[in-house]
C-alpha cells in the first residue's frame, strides 16, 4: 500500500497547485456569463 499511498499524495498535490479558472466560479467572469447566455433566450419569430 505504500505505492497507493504516494500515488494518493502526488495527485492531491497536484490538484492543489492547479490554478485554472472555471466559467462557473463566482466573481465577474461568471456574471458575464449568466447575462450572455440569458441575452440568448430572445424569442424569435417563427417564419409562416
């Protein structure tokens, strides 16, 4: 189990220097989004 346990030490140090941010994570960037995707929901016309 020694292996395991490296391998589990070494993947949850990895995730913690993992810095990439997510569309969905709060702040301004993702009220953009939420105001992007809702300026999408117009109604359109159907054609005859």
């Amino acid at each position: 189990m020694k292996t395991n346990a490296r391998f589990i030490k070494s993947i949850t140090k990895t995730a913690a220097e993992n810095d990439t941010v997510m569309p969905w994570a709060r702040g301004s960037r993702r009220a953009a989004f939420i105001a992007k995707r809702n300026a999408d929901k117009t109604p359109r016309r159907k054609s005859a």
